[in-house]
C-alpha cells in the first residue's frame, strides 16, 4: 500500500512546474522576471549558442520550458493553415514529438506577424495552445491530444484582419481565453479538462492583441486584469464577473505589468495603479507620459520600471513615483518584450540583434550585442541557465556552454 502511493505520489509531483519552469507569455508571473543567475551577459555566438533548430513554420509566439522540454507553436503552409506544436529536448534541441492539425478558422493576417502569434501556456500535465485562427488544443506533455475547439465553428465572426495574438492565461485553474476583435468580440472562460465554456463576456469591439495579468492579492484569491482600448477589467476568473473598471482607457498593444499590489498600465503614457488588499478597488498612484511604451510590453524590477518606446529608447523609472531617472538607446525597433535576470535586461531586435543591458550601471550600459541575422519578433523563454528565443525559421538556445 505505502509503494502505491509513493507511487502516484511521484507521478503527481512529476506534473507541476518548478521553480525554474518557464510556463506562458513573459513567464510564470507573466512579468517577464526570472531568477535564474549565471546567464551569459557577455554573448558570442561561437560560445553562447548551445544549439539551433530549424521549425517547421512561422511564428511569434514565446517557448515554453518544463524541465527539460521545451514547447513551440508554428504555422506553416502557404497559407499558414498548418497549426503545428513542437515539443523538443532543452538538452540538445532534437525534437521529442510533432504535432500538426488543419486550421478551422481564418489564417488571414498581416504579413509580418504570423498564425502562432499567441503563446501558449501550462500548468506542467496539459499543454493549451491557440493560435490566431482561434483554434485551440489541449495536449499532454507527451504530444497526446486531449480535446480541441475551433473558437470560429463555435463564433463565426470572431477574427481580425490582421491577426490575433493574445496568449492564454490559467487563473484559479481556469482557462481564460482573449478573442477581442471588431465584430465579435469576448472572452471564455474554459474547463482547462474538457474545453468547455464556464462563462464568457463580451468585450468592446476593436482589435486587440494586449495579454491579460493573473494577481493573487493576500488572501489567495486571483483576479484577472483584462486590457483594452476602454482600460482595465478585473474580472473574477471562477465567474467572469467584473470585480472593477479602470476607464481611463490602455493600449491594445503592450501589456501591463504587475508586480506585488501595483499594476502599470500602457495608459496616457504610464500609470500606476496602486490594488487593494480585497482585490476589490484600486486607487492611482502616479502617471507619466515620458513612459509611453510602444510594441513591448513595460518591466517591472525591484525598484525600478522600464519601457522601451518606438524609437527604440529604453527608459528607466523610479518605481514609486514614476520619474525617469535615465534612458538609454538600442538598436530596434522591438517586436517583442524584454526579460529580466540577475540585473540584466535581455531584449531582441526585429533585424535579429541580441542585446543586454547592464541594469546597475548609472546610466544603463549596453554589455554586449550578438546578431542572429533573422527577423525576430518573440519575447524570449528564460529557464534552468538558459535564452530561448525563436523566429521564423528557428529556435535557439542560449547559455554558457559546458564545452567548446
């Protein structure tokens, strides 16, 4: 009897994510921080790339790393109607399994983004993938697919001609699932077990390609802020239920950024929103129009919030107050958001040019470039001493290799 349940106690153990686990958009707080030391800050491309794998197709959207595996979406086909999800080895980058499934809904969109634009997520059993065409899939993390919805069969005119790119998010254990366009605009929440609709709410009408944060105020509980052209809903995940409205209206674009009881809002520039303990109000702190970010999302870390704009200039603010205290600019423009760790900011050009910024130098200090020679628009995957970054064509692994 005590080896059967040491049993499947070490098979319910082998099912969550760890610390180090890189588990949906800007990781598993969705803040783009990481605590992984030892990253390479100094990168050469004859010493940083462990491997490069070709993929199958294009996409946008980040990896995602458990344990040793390391998950992919990719659309391929002339029309991109090839809805394709690999999953590979973190170790040497062969590939574990492949999967690919016909697109149900629309594949029209824009010509530089892609039909796997949005990221998936996990909660380290199932893997849930959607991709633009408002197809959605369910997976275990040995490629066995578990259930499926085509979003269109369901909603007909839920898309966008550009593109969708909103990425899943869990919260309480909920599927919660972004379809926000200029018809039929909504939002699902999903039994992450059989795909089914638990509620689902409408949204305003236009495009939007923002993702949505996942907080977890004092007494456990996790709400969910929704951006959009109106501002923020924080929405309770186990209803759908608007818990409350900030309506001074937000980018459909980069993302907020949480970090403790404070969200900061691509909202007239950037505001702060200080959250109450209850998770049923909020109050503003500050606001500041020298923070506008463009395409990537803000960063916020220990003390101190960045935002990186059109231009390419990476700004760099006091946390509490919102003053600049310095900017620094890169070599851009950026299609995707910037990571954090152990004070150095990781960010990829679209021209494919890697670059790491110093965050304890006064001013910021550029440490070091490296050109991966391919456009690239994906906010990159850090887990277990590791970069992983993807374009078009490929996926790259970046760390400080045990042998040259």
């Amino acid at each position: 009897m005590k080896k059967h349940l040491l049993i499947i106690g070490l098979v319910i153990l082998a099912g969550r994510v760890s610390a180090g686990d890189w588990t949906g958009f800007r990781g598993p707080f969705g803040n783009g921080v990481s605590d992984e030391v030892g990253l390479p800050v100094k990168l050469d491309i004859e010493k940083h790339i462990a491997w490069k794998v070709d993929l199958p197709g294009k996409g946008l959207s980040s990896p995602l790393v458990v344990g040793d595996r390391v998950f992919v979406t990719a659309s391929g086909g002339t029309r991109q109607d090839r809805l394709q999800i690999l999953c590979l080895s973190s170790i040497d980058g062969s590939v574990i399994w492949h999967r690919q499934f016909w697109a149900m809904g629309s594949t029209m969109c824009h010509s530089k983004t892609s039909i796997a634009a949005p990221t998936p997520v996990t909660d380290g059993v199932s893997l849930f993938a959607i991709f633009s065409s408002n197809d959605l899939f369910c997976l275990d993390l040995d490629g066995k697919l578990k259930w499926l919805r085509g979003l269109t069969v369901d909603y007909p005119n839920a898309r966008n001609s550009l593109g969708m790119a909103s990425s899943l998010v869990l919260a309480n254990g909920i599927l919660v699932t972004q379809v926000e366009n200029d018809s039929e605009s909504f939002v699902v929440g999903l039994d992450r077990g059989s795909g089914s609709n638990l509620w689902k709410i409408n949204r305003p009408k236009s495009a939007n390609w923002t993702t949505a944060t996942v907080h977890k105020n004092k007494s456990g509980k996790e709400q969910v802020f929704l951006q959009s052209g109106q501002g923020i809903h924080a929405i309770d995940p186990d209803s759908g239920n608007v818990v409350w409205h900030y309506s001074d209206g937000a980018s459909t674009i980069p993302s907020s950024a949480l970090k403790g009881n404070m969200l900061y809002v691509p909202s007239q520039g950037l505001t702060a929103l200080e959250l109450s303990k209850d998770g049923k109000s909020f109050k503003q702190k500050w606001r500041s129009g020298r923070l506008r970010p463009g395409t990537a999302s803000p960063l916020a870390y220990r003390n101190h919030i960045y935002s990186l704009n059109n231009a390419g200039v990476l700004a760099c603010a006091d946390i509490d107050s919102g003053k600049r205290l310095w900017q620094l600019r890169l070599d851009g423009p950026f299609g995707g958001s910037p990571v954090v760790a152990d004070n150095h900011l990781y960010v990829f050009s679209e021209e494919g040019v890697a670059q790491v910024v110093d965050l304890t130098a006064p001013e910021g200090d550029i440490s070091s470039k490296m050109d991966l020679g391919e456009m690239i628009q994906c906010s990159p995957a850090v887990a277990n001493g590791a970069l992983y970054v993807r374009s078009n064509s490929r996926i790259w692994k970046i760390a400080r290799k045990t042998r040259f």
